[in-house]
C-alpha cells in the first residue's frame, strides 16, 4: 500500500461519509455543512490530480458561493426547522435505495471488468510542469486554436456569462412579487 | 323572342333570392309587391311567347339553355319546349298567379295577424315565387327529366306552404301532418313517374319529349316495345293520381286546406294539381299508340280513373260542412272530369276545361278565403268573447252574408255558378265539350259524368244557400265585414274570366256558322295535341246538362231553404243515415289507409328505432365511448401530481437502460 | 511526482457519490435538500472529468468542470429563486405538498 493510495482512501472515506452525513442528517443547515466537507474534499483530490485551477475555483465556487447561497435561502425559509421525514410515499425509500445501489455496483463492475481486461491505463506521468495551472487553462480558454487543442472556448465562455446573466435576472424576477406589489399598494 | 322564356322562371327565382337575401330590409310591404311584380313579368313573358307563336304559326321552339347531365348514354339539357300546350299552361298559371298574389298581399296580412307571427309574412312571398318557378320549370320544360325537376320543386313548395303555420292546427302539429300527408302520397305517385321515365329512358335512350315521340312511331311494330309503352302509360296515371289527386291518391288534398288560402287557390285548384292532367295530355303519343294494341288500353284506364273520381268526390263534397273541404273534394272532382277527358282521347277539352276551372276554382278558393275573413272580423266586432267563438271555416255558423258582403257576394255566385255548369259561364263551356265527347265514344262514363254534374251543382247550391242566404245564424256571421279592395279586386278579374273565359273555345253552332272566332283554344293546340271530333254543339247533350244543373240548383234552394235556423241544426241529409255518416266520412277511405298502412308503418318505425336504434347502435356507440373513458379515467391514475413518483420512475428507466447496455448493449 | 492513483479508482469514487446523490434526490422531502443532492451529483460528475483529464493529458477536461461550475452556479440561483417563490404562496418547501398537476 502506497503513500497515495492510502492518502486516497482516507479522503475517499471522507467524501464518501460526509456524503452520507448529507443523506441522513434531518437539519438542514447541518445538510449543508457536511456538503461543504465533501466539496472540501473534492477540491483536495482536484490538486492531486493536477488541477490546482480548478481546485481553487471549487474551494471559491462551490464551497464558497453555492452553498453559502444555500445556507441564505436555508435561513430565510426558516428550513432547518422543517421537519424532513424521508420517505412518505410506500415503497419510494426502498425503491430508491435499491436502484442507487445497482447503479453504484453497475459503475464499479465496470471498472471492474476494465481492470480485468487490461483497458485501464495508469495515467501518465508526462504532463507539464504547468499542467492545470491557471496560466495553462487561461491559454486554453482564450487563445488560439492549437494544432494539439484544436478548440478554442472563448465562445462558449462568453455564452455562459450571458447564462449567468440571465439566472440574475431570472432570479431577480422570480422572487420580485411581495415587494413591489408592496409597494404598488403604497 | 323566344329566348326570352328562360325569363319566365328566372323573375319568380329572382323573387325568391331576393325576398330571402334582403327581406328583412326591405320590409313586409314591398317584398310583397316584389313578388308581385315577378309573377305579372313572368306573365308578360309568356304574353310575348304567345305573340311569338301565333306569329310563326304554333310551330314549336326549343330554346335551349344549359346542359345539365351528360353522362354516358344520358344526355340531358335545361331547355324550354315553346309550343301551344306549354304556352297555355303558362299563361295560365301566371296569369291566374299574379291575381293570386296580389291577393294574397291583403289576405296575409289579416292572416299573421290572426296566427300572431308577423314576422312570416315575407316567407309566404318567398314560398309562394318559389312554387310558381318550379311550375313553370315543369310546363316549359323540354322533356320529362327537366318536367320532373319541376314536378318536385311544386311538392315541395306545396308541402312548405300547406304546413306554412306548422306550429298550429290539430294538437299544434296539424298543418305539419298536412304537409306530410300531402308530400307522402305525393311520393307514391312520383314513384310511378320515375318508373316510367326510367323505361322510358332504357328503351328510346332520351327523355325529351321529341326524341321519345319520334322513337314511338319506330316502335310501333315491336310488341315488346308497345308493352313498355304500355306500362309507360299506366305509370304516368299513378304519377298523375299522386300530383292531380285522382282516386285512391286524392287522400291528401282535403288535408292540404290547411294552408293558407292563397295557397289552396294557386297550388291545389288552379295549377299544381293540372300537373297530372298536363303530363297526360303532352304524352298523348303514347296513350294513342296504345289505344288499340290491347283490350283495355292505358288511355281507358286514364278515363275510368278520372270518371270514378269524379263521382266519388261529388258524393262525398254533399256532406262536408268546412267551406274550404267542400271546394276541396270539388277540386278532385273536376279533376276527375278533365284527367277523363284526356283518358278518352279529349285533349283540347281537358285543357279548356283546365283553364275555366283555373278561373272560377281559384275564384271559389279566394271567394271562400275572403268570407273567412269575414267572419273573423266578425267575431272581432262582436266582441262576444269566448261566446262568440266559432270556426270560421263552418258554413254552420254562416247564413245570411248576403247582406253583408257586396262583392264577395256576387263574385262568388259567379264562381259557384260557372262550377255548376250553368251557361253562358265558362264552366258549361268546358264541361260540356267533356261530356259531349264522352257521349259520342264512352257512353258509360257519359252516364257517369253527368250524373256527377247533377250533383255538383246539388253542392254548389247547397254552400251557396248555407253561406249566403237565409238570417245569421251566429254573432260572428251579424257583424261579418267587406275585405279591402286588394282582395276583392282579384275576385272581380276572374269573375270577369270566369263569365267571358267560355269565349276560349266556343263551339260552332252549325256547319256554316260564320263566326271566325270559335274555337280559339282548339285552333291554338291544334298545333300541339290531336283533336278529334267535329266541334259542332250538339243540342241532345248540352240541353240536358244546362237542364239538369239549373234544375239541381233550384233543389238545392228550396231543399236548404229552411233547413239551418241555426248553428247547431243537423244537415237534413242525415236522415240517409249511414250513407250520409260514409259521404262526410269520406267513404272511410282516410280510416283504410291509417288502419292498413299509417299505423303498422309507425309501429314498425317505432320498434327500429327504440329497439334497434335507440337499443342496439346507440348501445354499442355508447358503451365504446363509455369504455374509452374508463381506460382514460384509469390511466390518469398514474399521474398524482407527485414529482418524487416522476423521479423515481424515471430514474427506474435509467437504470433499466444502463442494466441493458451493460449485459446486451453495444461496447 | 507520485505515481498517481489509476483513474478508475476515481471513477469508482464518482459512481458512488453519484448514485448516493440519486438516493437523495429521491428519499429527501425538502426541496433545498433535493437540490443539494443534485450539486453532489454534478460534483462526482465533474471528478470524473478532471480525473480523465488528468490521465490524457489534456486539459480540455478540466475547461469542460469550468463550465459545468458555471452552469451549475446559474442552475442553483435559479431554482432557489423559485424555491423561495413556492414557499411564499404555499408556506412549505415539502415536494409532496406540490401535487396539483394530477389527475
């Protein structure tokens, strides 16, 4: 057993029972807390996967504005007082429970079988120095097509802000209606 | 000149689109007038076709106008047969029309008013052009495919116009009854007609009246042919017993006095119930080349048909006590005499006697129409109430309009007496011309025929006594009024005809008499119709009839002089007991019918419709539909409204997808 | 550098965390918890990427879990936004109560 493999596992054990924590937990907020520990996690394996650009980005993104999006509207709703019992429909627990468990073994017998067939590759060592860094995935994204990366994103990164600005704007319609009939009435 | 005729029906069609399109705007009155207006142009028309035929010598004119069918061997055209036959049927009915309609302005008006719906006065116009159109189609047309069209659209003016109040009459449904009555036993007479235009057409491969003549003479040789010709000919008298109301078909005509009485004037005394005389004298070809291939020939049918009506109808129009019915079953009667005079080979004396008929019926018709109303603004003045309720109709509750209606009276006695045949009124002319002919060949239906002139002018008297003579015997009939000058005026026109209409086709009065205007009709449809006989008067036959008839008159006076004091007295004739309960019950012959046809008829509807229809098809229908909905109610069950049920259900999908490509998909 | 974990170790990983995302979607009444579920899912998704990307050597992987942060980000506004729209008009946030589209 290797440095990373046992390196791998314990977080892997992290993710995965904070996971569960999220599942099980009946408070809302504590939902939240243990999906900010699996995002924690996630981003850790991101840097050992040579990614430290995007490992950053989901430390700052996910962890950072998401769940803190979810943690506001938690409270505002008041949602960690509501009750949360699972499952009030007949057989949609077990059911659930069933399936999710035949896609997860379904997922690993496929790695299974690519271990055993011999398709699975060993990443390879070679990648540069640069690999994942900021200044790659900038060059990436914004420069020119490349012979070895024919695209270039600058397209669909400009599609995704107008995204952005239309979830803004789609939120703010969305949630407008007490405060300005307020103050119609007004 | 000629191609004017199509003119003829298009004015009264014209009438019609307009009335229906822009009545409501241009108001009761002057839709009215409309139409009067197209019945006097369609008149005018045939003036100038008369003007055309005299000019080039009664030879007939085809105008064609469109073609209509052309199908394989089936070529048939919209085309107008111009000759003296047809150009007499449309004078006549134009003529007489007009005088109808504008009739019918002044009577209409009192008459929504009585039935309380104003607002159908322009439909009666609308109905009424319409009827005289398709009349017209039928006496112009070409042949008997285009006469047929016509034939039809005059039943079903007919039916529209008996049942034109259909909300009223017995149980409210009365008058529709009518009209149905009228437009079923129609039928059955239509389908001898069609019958015989399709043997017709089978064996001479046309239906204009030229080609099929034509083919006649060729066939002459053929027993087979002359057999067809034959059934032909018979099948034309079941179309005519339908349409001219002979026995056993004339069931419907008392019935149709439900219409108004314009209606009964125009369509059920003066024209549309010629339609089956007209058919038999145009096809006159056909009865002749049959007259002697067998014993008893078409022709001879034809006459006893119409001899054996004739008396049946007089001997029941003895008893009737409605104004209306007695005119009615005296309509069938005279029918009776012309389709005899065409069944024995008179053909001008048929159609003479057709036009003075036209004349002084349609007078009676309106006559009888205006002392209806009479008697209606009699029961207004009087203001009795329900008291003074009485039927306006019941000559019961008449008596005494002598003295209350000064030209109604006078030209109803000229109506009344020119029926009965009293010279020199147009009536005698014609019905001794009739009676002349049948002494000299069918010495039988002579007995019959004049038997039945007796007692027509025993009927005659006997309404003229029960309406006009004598004290009223009701309020109604004491306070009775004049009608206006628009219905009265029509009366004094065909009185006038009435009188002078003989002048048609006076006979000659010796061998050597020089007057050259005799025989006008007979000269005019020379051109058209064989005449026979030599049209010297002949003293052993008129006498008798003028005789008899004054003679019947006189009875009929003095036998109703005293009989009615008042309303509710019997009919001195009901001490004949049972023959007189027959005569009124029309010889039970509408009982015959209802018991042996009507009512096993509605029952066999009955049980189709409730029980297979109503029972089985609907059933069926209804439990397919009813299943569809059950499946639909079940298969909503699915959907609750639950999104974690959507979601796990799709999910299930996934992973059955996923299961699928991992054990048997592609890699 | 250290060897590296075999990417299919890290799909392993993503399979599980993906399918207990299933489960919570499908188990949890509380709509914000719902959601949650769906961010665990794009998450393990997103690891499988980065993890290819890593073996290939190419860092079209890691520009593609960019863009999915970004959609993710906007998806979350939005249907927070209307979660809170629903709960206005009916005080609750259990899905179950959300049944009007039956029948």
């Amino acid at each position: 057993m290797t440095l990373e493999w046992i390196l791998f596992f314990a977080l892997a054990a992290i993710a995965v029972l904070s996971a569960l924590g999220m599942l099980r937990s009946r408070n809302a907020v504590h939902a939240a807390m243990y999906l900010v520990a699996n995002f924690a996690v996630v981003a850790l394996f991101y840097l050992l996967l040579n990614a430290p650009f995007i490992a950053m980005v989901q430390v700052t993104v996910y962890a950072g504005a998401i769940m803190v999006l979810f943690v506001f509207v938690i409270m505002l709703l008041g949602a960690e007082r509501l009750s949360d019992e699972s499952q009030a429909l007949p057989l949609q627990g077990y059911l659930a429970w069933t399936a999710g468990g035949i896609v997860a073994l379904t997922l690993v017998l496929v790695v299974y079988q690519s271990i055993t067939t011999g398709q699975a590759p060993l990443p390879t060592t070679a990648v540069p120095a640069d690999f994942g860094s900021p200044a790659a995935i900038g060059q990436l994204m914004y420069g020119q097509a490349t012979p070895e990366n024919p695209l270039s994103y600058v397209l669909p990164f400009e599609v995704t802000s107008l995204l952005l600005l239309v979830g803004m704007i789609g939120a703010v319609v969305l949630t407008r209606d007490a405060l300005t009939r307020g103050r119609e009435k007004r | 000149m000629f191609a004017l005729v199509p003119l003829i029906v298009l004015f009264p069609l014209a009438g019609v689109v307009v009335n229906a399109l822009f009545g409501r705007q241009l108001g009761a009155i002057r839709s009215a007038w409309l139409a009067v207006t197209m019945a006097a142009l369609a008149f005018i028309v045939g003036l100038i076709q008369l003007g055309g035929l005299l000019g080039n010598g009664g030879e007939a004119v085809i105008v064609p106008v469109a073609t209509w069918l052309s199908v394989g061997d089936l070529h048939v055209d919209w085309a107008f047969q111009v000759d003296a036959l047809s150009v007499t049927m449309m004078l006549v009915v134009t003529g007489v029309g007009t005088l109808i309609h504008v009739y019918a302005v002044g009577y209409m008006r009192e008459d929504v008013v009585h039935n309380g719906d104003p607002a159908r006065y322009t439909r009666f116009f609308i109905f009424l052009n319409l009827f005289l159109a398709m009349m017209l189609i039928l006496v112009g047309a070409d042949g008997y495919a285009m006469l047929f069209v016509g034939w039809e659209g005059v039943g079903l003016s007919s039916y529209l116009l008996i049942g034109f109040w259909f909300e009223k009459g017995e149980n409210n449904i009365g008058n529709t009854r009518a009209g149905m009555k009228a437009f079923i036993v129609n039928r059955v007479g239509d389908l001898g007609l069609m019958i015989a235009m399709a043997l017709l057409f089978w064996n001479f491969g046309s239906l204009t009246y030229r080609e099929v003549f034509e083919n006649i003479e060729h066939a002459l040789a053929d027993p087979a042919a002359l057999a067809i010709l034959a059934a032909v000919g018979v099948l034309f008298l079941v179309g005519a017993a339908g349409k001219s109301a002979q026995f056993p078909l004339f069931v419907w005509l008392p019935d149709a006095m439900a219409g108004p009485t314009p209606v009964s004037a125009l369509i059920h005394a003066a024209t549309m119930v010629t339609a089956g005389v007209y058919l038999i004298a145009r096809s006159n070809p056909i009865y002749h080349a049959t007259a002697d291939a067998y014993g008893f020939s078409p022709s001879d049918l034809v006459a006893w048909t119409g001899a054996l009506t004739a008396l049946i109808a007089a001997t029941i129009a003895v008893a009737q006590n409605d104004i209306k019915k007695v005119l009615a079953y005296s309509t069938i009667s005279q029918l009776g005499f012309m389709v005899a005079a065409a069944g024995m080979g008179a053909y001008v004396a048929a159609i003479f006697h057709l036009v003075t008929h036209a004349f002084f019926k349609a007078l009676l018709f309106l006559g009888s129409g205006s002392v209806i109303q009479a008697m209606e603004r009699g029961m207004h003045a009087a203001e009795d109430g329900h008291h003074g309720h009485v039927d306006p109709q019941d000559m019961r509750a008449m008596g005494g309009l002598w003295n209350r209606l000064p030209i109604t009276k006078w030209t109803y006695l000229v109506g009344a007496l020119a029926l009965a045949g009293l010279p020199p009124l147009a009536g005698f002319w014609s019905k001794d011309e009739i009676l002349l002919d049948a002494a000299e060949h069918f010495p039988a239906i002579y007995a019959v025929l004049a038997f039945t002139a007796v007692l027509t002018a025993f009927y005659v008297g006997r309404q003229l006594v029960m309406v006009f003579s004598g004290e009223p015997r009701t309020s109604a009939a004491a306070h009775a009024e004049e009608s206006p000058a628009v219905m009265t005026g029509p009366l004094v026109a065909l009185a006038v005809l009435s009188v002078l209409g003989g002048v048609l086709n006076l006979p000659k009065f010796g061998e050597h008499d020089p007057a050259t205007w005799v025989h006008g009709l007979r000269n005019f449809l020379a051109t058209a119709l064989p005449v026979e006989g030599h049209g010297l008067i002949e003293a052993n036959v008129a006498f008798p009839s003028a005789a008899f008839a004054f003679l019947a008159l006189m009875f009929a006076y003095f036998f109703y002089r005293n009989a009615y004091r008042s309303a509710h007295d019997q009919d001195p004739l009901e001490g004949l007991g049972g023959l007189y309960r027959a005569l009124s019950k029309k010889w039970y012959l509408d009982d015959l019918y209802d018991f042996f046809i009507v009512r096993p008829y509605e029952t066999m509807a009955q049980v189709i419709a409730r029980g297979f229809d109503q029972g089985g098809i609907d059933l069926v229908a209804n439990s397919l539909g009813d299943l569809a909905r059950e499946i639909a109610v079940g298969f909503s069950g699915f959907q609750r409204g639950l999104v974690r049920a959507y979601a796990l259900v799709m999910f299930l999908g996934v992973v059955a997808l996923l299961a699928w490509f991992q054990l048997a998909g592609p890699r | 550098m250290l060897p590296g974990i075999p990417t299919y170790a890290y799909v392993g990983l993503s399979a599980v965390l993906f399918a207990m995302g299933v489960i919570g979607v499908l188990t949890r009444r509380n709509a914000i918890t719902i959601f949650m579920s769906i961010e665990l899912m794009l998450n393990s998704a997103n690891l499988v990427f980065v993890a290819y990307a890593r073996q290939y050597a190419s860092m079209n992987g890691q520009v593609f879990v960019f863009f999915v942060m970004v959609v993710a980000a906007a998806e979350v506004a939005i249907g927070l936004a209307l979660i809170v729209a629903i709960f206005r008009s009916k005080r609750s946030i259990d899905v179950d109560a959300l049944r009007q589209l039956n029948g």
